[in-house]
C-alpha cells in the first residue's frame, strides 16, 4: 500500500512552516517559532547565533527582511565560520 503526505508549500516555492519546522528541529535541532521561522539565540546580541552550536541562521530564514539586511547577516554568519 503506498502512503501519500499531504504538504503545503508557500508562494515562493517553499515548504510551508510546518514542514520547515519539522525539518529543522530534525536535522538541525534549531528552534522554531509559533510561525515557523527558526529562532535566534538572542535578538539583540547574537541575532544569527542559535542555541546549537556552530549554527547559524540569516536572511529570510528568521523572517522578512529586506536584501541588505539579509545580506548582512549573511555576511556576519560567514565571518564566525
């Protein structure tokens, strides 16, 4: 009997939140959000660190930001590597 999975992908072609959410604390172990964004360790100091080492997050994977910000971020998580 083959088993069919149900997704919902969002408008630009990515897997809506629950999946990514499941995705992420799977392979990753990266906190996520009640809107499905992965969460950073703290907004305001450490906002590309998570709470598991050696992983970062940038750009629109915290949320919408606009391309220098997410260019920035990007930036800054390549600096800690």
């Amino acid at each position: 009997m083959q088993r069919r999975v149900a997704s919902t992908w969002s408008s630009c072609g990515r897997p809506a939140a629950a999946p990514r959410r499941q995705r992420g604390r799977a392979d990753f172990g990266i906190a996520c959000s009640s809107n499905g964004w992965f969460i950073e360790k703290h907004a305001k100091l450490d906002p590309i660190s998570t709470m598991t080492e050696g992983v970062f997050v940038a750009g629109c994977a915290q949320g919408p930001k606009d391309i220098p910000a997410s260019v920035s971020q990007g930036a800054a998580a390549a600096a800690r590597c």
